[in-house]
C-alpha cells in the first residue's frame, strides 16, 4: 500500500502565491485535534474537519482536484496518505505538513482508477481517527455496473486508550470496530481513557445521537453498491448482513471484477471491496415481519473474539433514538472462524488487461 508510484501528482504551491489568488481548491480538510464522543465514550481524537470518518472527497479521472489540507494541530506535524497519487511517507515522499501550516496536494487519477478508496492522516496513529472515504469516478461516466444509488461502510477502530499508548505499543486491546464513525454496543463503565463523561455502566442512552449504531438507510426494490472501506490498522474483520445474503462483490482495491456472489465479506487494513446488494420488496419484508436487519461485524486474529453491529434500516428516516439501544441477544449469523481461503480463485478482473501490476 506504502509503495511511492510514479503516478505521483502533488506539487507544493505553498510558494506560488499567484496561483492561491488565482485559483481556489476544490476541497479544503482541515486536520484538528478535539474530544469527540464514539460509542458513548468521549475520547481525545485526530479528526479530518471534526467528524468520524472525515468528509468524503470525489475525484474524477483525468481531471485534476486540487485538496487543501491544513493541519491545526497544536504540536504534531502530519502528511495525507492518498494511495495512489501520495503515499505521504513522512520526510521519504513529502515535506511535513507542520502544525499550524497548510499544504496542496494537487491529485489526477488516471483512466482506469475509478473505484473507492480513502485518505487517511500521518504520522503516528492518527490514521485511526483522521481519514475519510476517497471516491474516483469514471472520466466518461460510464460505471460497468448498473446501480441505483451508493452506501459507504467505513471501517475503523477504537482503542482504549490514547493514540500516544497505542503507538508507543502496537497491542492496546481492540474495544470497538465502527462503521461511520459509529460504534456499538456502546462502551460501558470507563474502560477508554475517556473523561469519564457518563457515569460507570450507564446504559447506552438511545436518545443521545453519538450513542447508537450506525444506520445504513435503503429503500426496498433498490440496487446499490456499497463502498466497503477496511479503514482499519490492526483488526483484519469480516462481515456479513442478516437476511440479505447475497453480496455480488463487483470491485476489489479499486479494480473491477467479475460480478462473484458471497455471504460474507473478509477484510484486513486498507482492502475495499464493492458490493451490489438488490435489497428486499416490500412483499418480501411484509413475510420478514421487519425492516431492521443486523450488520454483523466480527473482529478476527486478534486478543479477544468480539462482534459489533450496524443496521440495515429499511424505516424511512429512521431516527437515532428509534434505533435499538442493545444489541441483539444473540448472533444474527453464524460466521466460521477461519476463512483463509476466502474469494480464492474467484474473484476476476472484469477487463481483458487484468488487474494491473500497478498498486492502487
Ligand atoms: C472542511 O471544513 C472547512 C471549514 O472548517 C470547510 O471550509 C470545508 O469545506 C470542509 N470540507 C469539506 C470537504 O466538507
Ligand atoms: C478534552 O477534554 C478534556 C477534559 O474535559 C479537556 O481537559 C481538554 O482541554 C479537551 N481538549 C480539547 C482539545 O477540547
Ligand atoms: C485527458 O485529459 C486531456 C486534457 O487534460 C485530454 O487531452 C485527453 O483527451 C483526456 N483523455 C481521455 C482519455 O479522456
Ligand atoms: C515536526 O517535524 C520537525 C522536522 O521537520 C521536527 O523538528 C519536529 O520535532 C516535529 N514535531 C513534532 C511535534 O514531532
Ligand atoms: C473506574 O471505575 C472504578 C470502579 O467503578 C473506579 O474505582 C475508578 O476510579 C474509575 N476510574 C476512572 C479513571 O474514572
Ligand atoms: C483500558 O485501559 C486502561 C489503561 O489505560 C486499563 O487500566 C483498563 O483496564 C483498560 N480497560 C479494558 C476494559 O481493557
Ligand atoms: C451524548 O453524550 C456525550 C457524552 O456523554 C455528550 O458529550 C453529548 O453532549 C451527548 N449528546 C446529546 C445530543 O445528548
Ligand atoms: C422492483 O423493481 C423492478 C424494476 O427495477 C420492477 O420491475 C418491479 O416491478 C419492482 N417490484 C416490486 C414488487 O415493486
Ligand atoms: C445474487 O444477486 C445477483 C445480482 O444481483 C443475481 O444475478 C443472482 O441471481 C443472485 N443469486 C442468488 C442465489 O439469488
Ligand atoms: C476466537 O475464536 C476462535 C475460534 O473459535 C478460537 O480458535 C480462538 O482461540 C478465539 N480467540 C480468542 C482470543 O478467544
Ligand atoms: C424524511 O425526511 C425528509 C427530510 O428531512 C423529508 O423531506 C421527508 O418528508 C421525510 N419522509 C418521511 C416519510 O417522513
């Protein structure tokens, strides 16, 4: 993924002031350090523009998008990893962005790059929190697959304890896997090195809006293609939907493949996968008698066994305090342990050229 590639298109412009005036950036990210609140906890993060993930940036092929990030950071200095086009290895392939300093990065996917990705933030572990979705559309348009509308699910992870600890051991115990900065069951008591904000073992509080799982709203007779984004460090997952159990995966790491139909989706740190999932008639949810289904999520490889959720909703504005405040009393799905040789030998590329030698 750290491969520097010769496609690498950002230019400093700190020192052209004549272009700053003539030209604005299309998108401005602003990296801070500031409290926010995730499964119930309130925790010192690295944020992109104060949210977890941060905004998702949209490039298109052959054009150029000029991101200006500034990093408001009070101490650390930082760089964006923008696989391919800047893998922003500290002081090895860019300047540091110093705190209190800005940079331009300007970013022009080749044809062919289409495809979702994401951006996340050096240096240190600010990755976990400071990153968002990087989506390249198609320069002519044409998307190989037909869908309706896009959902993103971006995965990250939230340690007890502060980036520094993390850093300083990579083995802090893994608490929460999040989908869209979202995670549940929420953390009970104090574990994190959060303040202490709700008191030890409240219950998560359905009506709080930072304290419920992510809901992934979809309306019925639809196809869409859900952008899976592995925006994990250390927790290789795997996840399934309850009662949606064909995923026809039509992407992987930004290429295209043949359409492959799965029940279950593996990934490890960076890997994306694009899924079409034709959700359910009404009819056919009237026979469910529901229109919540579990996102199951479970974390694999790592100290402890755990399973984290998100909800497919098909309740239209479905709202944080209607949401189920527990999880569900037992798994929704059974998912095998180990599945080492998952998508083996399936998975093709959908053009005649291959997945191309090129890291993307
Ligand atoms: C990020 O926040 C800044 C202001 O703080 C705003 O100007 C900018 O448009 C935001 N970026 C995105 C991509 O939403
Ligand atoms: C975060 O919260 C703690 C405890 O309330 C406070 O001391 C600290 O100043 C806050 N930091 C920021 C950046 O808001
Ligand atoms: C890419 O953009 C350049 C202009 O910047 C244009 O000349 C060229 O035709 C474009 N290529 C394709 C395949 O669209
Ligand atoms: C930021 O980088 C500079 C080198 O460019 C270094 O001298 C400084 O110590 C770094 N700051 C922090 C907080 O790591
Ligand atoms: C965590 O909870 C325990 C027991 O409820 C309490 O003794 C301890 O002081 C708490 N620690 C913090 C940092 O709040
Ligand atoms: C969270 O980390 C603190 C140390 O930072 C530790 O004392 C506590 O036991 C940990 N809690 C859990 C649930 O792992
Ligand atoms: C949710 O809880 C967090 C932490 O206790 C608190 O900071 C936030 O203000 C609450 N939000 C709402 C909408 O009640
Ligand atoms: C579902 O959508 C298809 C078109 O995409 C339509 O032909 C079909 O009648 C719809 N079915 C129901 C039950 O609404
Ligand atoms: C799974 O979905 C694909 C495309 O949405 C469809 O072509 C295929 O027939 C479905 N397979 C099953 C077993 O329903
Ligand atoms: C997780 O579950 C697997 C399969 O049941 C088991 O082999 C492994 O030891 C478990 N890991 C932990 C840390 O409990
Ligand atoms: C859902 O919310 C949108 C915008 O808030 C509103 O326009 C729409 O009428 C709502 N739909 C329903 C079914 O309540």
């Amino acid at each position: 993924m750290t491969i520097s590639s010769p496609r690498l298109w950002y230019t400093l412009l700190a020192n052209l002031p004549l272009a700053i005036a003539i030209r604005q950036p299309h998108y401005i990210l602003r990296i801070a350090s500031e409290n926010i609140t995730v499964a119930c906890r309130t925790r010192l993060s690295a944020v992109v523009n104060g949210t977890v993930p941060g905004p998702a940036i949209y490039l298109k092929e052959n054009q150029t998008t000029w991101v200006r990030v500034y990093n408001d950071l009070l101490h650390d200095n930082t760089t964006m990893f923008v696989a391919p086009y800047s893998d922003g290895t500290p002081q090895a392939s860019q300047w540091l962005i110093k705190a209190q300093n800005f940079f331009d990065y300007e970013l022009r996917p080749e044809i062919g790059a289409a495809g979702s990705s994401f951006y996340h933030f050096h240096v240190g572990f600010q990755a976990v929190t400071a990153s968002g979705p990087l989506i390249v559309e198609e320069a002519d348009g044409e998307v190989p697959y037909d869908y309706d509308e896009d959902r993103m699910i971006s995965f990250s992870e939230l340690f007890n304890n502060t980036d520094k600890a993390v850093e300083d051991a990579l083995t802090a115990p893994l608490k929460r896997l999040q989908v869209n900065g979202n995670g549940f069951p929420a953390l009970l008591g104090n574990e994190t090195d959060a303040f202490g904000k709700l008191p030890d073992n409240a219950p998560p509080s359905s009506s709080n809006d930072t304290c419920h799982p992510e809901i992934i709203q979809v309306e019925p007779n639809k196809t869409y293609r859900f952008r899976a984004i592995g925006g994990v460090a250390l927790s290789p997952l795997v996840f399934t939907l309850e009662d949606h159990r064909n995923l026809t995966i039509v992407a992987a790491d930004s290429y295209y493949t043949q359409p492959a139909s799965t029940d279950i989706i593996q990934m490890g740190g960076g890997q994306r996968y694009d899924f079409l999932l034709r959700t359910k008639t009404e009819d056919e949810l009237k026979v469910l008698g529901k229109t919540d289904f579990w996102v199951q999520i479970e974390s694999r490889y790592r100290e402890e066994n755990s399973t984290f959720y998100a909800l497919l909703s098909y309740t239209s504005n479905q709202s944080a305090s209607a949401a189920p405040s527990s999880p569900p009393g037992q798994h929704p799905v059974s998912i095998p342990y180990s599945l080492q040789d998952w998508m083996e030998y399936t998975l093709e590329p959908l053009n005649q050229m291959g997945f191309q030698a090129l890291i993307k």
